[in-house]
C-alpha cells in the first residue's frame, strides 16, 4: 500500500523511495514527527549576554590564632603610642642616683670619730616651760643652729629664754656633754668634743655603715622605677622587645656602677673615722 502512494502527495519525498517500502514508511515515520512539532512550537529562549569583564578573587593571607607575638618583631606594635617614648631615655633614673650620692655624702660629712656630730646635738630633746607649769618638749635643731668649730661645736640660740632649757638638755644628755656659755655672746653655747675613744670611734662607724644602707635602698627604688616604666611600655606594646632588653641591660650597668660608687664612698669616710 505505502509502495502505491504517489510521490506527488507527500512533497519532498525521493522518487526512489516509492519502489522501496522500507525506506517509504521510515521516511513517512520522520515526516509525520515533524508535522507535530510544527503543531506546538516551541518557546524562542533569548541568549544570555556573555560577561565579558573578568571577576578577579583574592585571597587573604591565613594568620595566626591566639594573641601571641612574633618574638622577633623589633619595630613597634602600636607606633601611635610610642611617639615621645624612650626606652633608653636615663634622664630620671640618673637624677635619683645622684641625689642618693649626694645625699649619703652629706650625712657621712657629719659624722665625726669622737661621736659629737651636728646631727646627734640636732636630735636632743629639750623641755620649755610653759604656762600653768606645763612643759613642751622639742628638738634642740627647733630652737638653736648646730656648727662645727673644730673640736668644738657651737651652738646658736635663737631667743634668750631658750640658753637655760638648752643648757640643761645638753648636760643631761646620754652623751655626757659639757656645755659652756660664752663670755663675749650669751647667746652662743660652746660644746666641747671629748677625745675619741674606741667606744666613740664604733659608733661612728655603726651610723656611716647605716647611711651607707639608706642609700642602697634609695639606689634600689631608682633601679625599681626605671623597671616599671620599661615593663609599661612592653605591655603596651609601645617598644620592641629587642630594644627592650638592650634597654635593660644598659640600666643594670647604670645600677652596679651607682651601687659601686656609693661603696667607696662609705669605705673612705669609714677610713676617716678610723683615722681618728
């Protein structure tokens, strides 16, 4: 039957097929497929317009976790905050140390071998007479000045009323003084030293050895000063660690050579004193 059919109803179809069935009925087949799809049509898709620009990606770099420092960082971390900060700045550090060494070579001046230094007459205790009998007791260095004359010391009374009170004081003192009044000046006590003894001479070495302690501990709270400023600035991060112990270093030589001078200081006046 499908050998029968003329070529002129179905258009486009090859003449040869019309002698072969096979080849007719596949053919006949895709033609029919094709008559459907032209039946339902299907929705024209617009293209996407292609990006022609190039997205690039970066990657940041993986840091570390935790709040732990690179150990080898030398510049500082907050570079803000270390603007007027010097880790090798001495200046204060330097000034507490000279005015511990002046300081002790000012009370090692004072004392003397025989035990009859300013300071001890300074501290004695003198009893004023008051009103309604009552009595008022005050250091000798309140009412009188303290000076040295050789083997002597004088002392200058400020007021009259005061020469008897002082007299009495010093007479009766632990050192076994002997004052005396001077002829030309009523107000001016004479306090003769005595000759040095052995007990005298220990004594004074005792207070040179104990102000020699004083200004160890001032030379140690200078060293703890500096200590502090330097140990702010590493936890504020304001200097490397680098400078920081470089810093440390030059303040250990500042402070053993302080501590240094401050020894021979006490040694010579200890060589003084045993001099006589």
């Amino acid at each position: 039957m499908l050998a029968k059919l003329p070529s002129t109803l179905i258009p486009g179809i090859p003449r040869t097929y019309s002698h072969s069935p096979r080849r007719l009925r596949s053919f006949l087949l895709c033609y029919q497929c094709s008559a459907q799809l032209s039946l339902f049509p299907q929705p024209l898709q617009t293209p996407r317009p292609q990006n022609t620009t190039r997205t690039l990606h970066t990657t940041l770099p993986l840091q570390k976790k935790g709040g732990k420092q690179d150990s080898k960082r030398t510049v500082p971390l907050n570079a803000e905050k270390s603007e007027g900060l010097d880790p090798f700045d001495f200046t204060g550090y330097e000034a507490a140390i000279l005015r511990a060494h002046e300081n002790l070579e000012s009370e090692l001046a004072k004392i003397k071998a025989g035990g009859r230094n300013p300071e001890s007459i300074e501290n004695v205790k003198v009893k004023l007479d008051k009103e309604k009998g009552s009595k008022e007791t005050v250091k000798l260095g309140d009412l009188a000045s303290v000076v040295p004359r050789g083997r002597n010391v004088g002392v200058l009374v400020g007021e009259k009323d005061h020469v008897k009170a002082i007299t009495s004081a010093l007479a009766n003192s632990s050192d076994n003084l002997n004052p005396t009044s001077s002829p030309t000046d009523p107000l001016t006590i004479t306090v003769p030293i005595p000759p040095t003894t052995k007990e005298s001479r220990e004594a004074a070495k005792a207070l040179a050895s104990k102000k020699g302690e004083e200004a160890m501990f001032a030379l140690r709270e200078a060293r703890g000063a500096q200590r502090k400023r330097l140990r702010a600035m590493e936890l504020g991060k304001q200097v490397g660690p680098d400078d920081l112990r470089r810093a440390e270093k030059e303040m250990e030589k500042l402070n053993e050579k302080a501590v240094q001078e401050g020894k021979k200081l006490v040694e010579s006046s200890m060589k003084g004193l045993n001099g006589g």
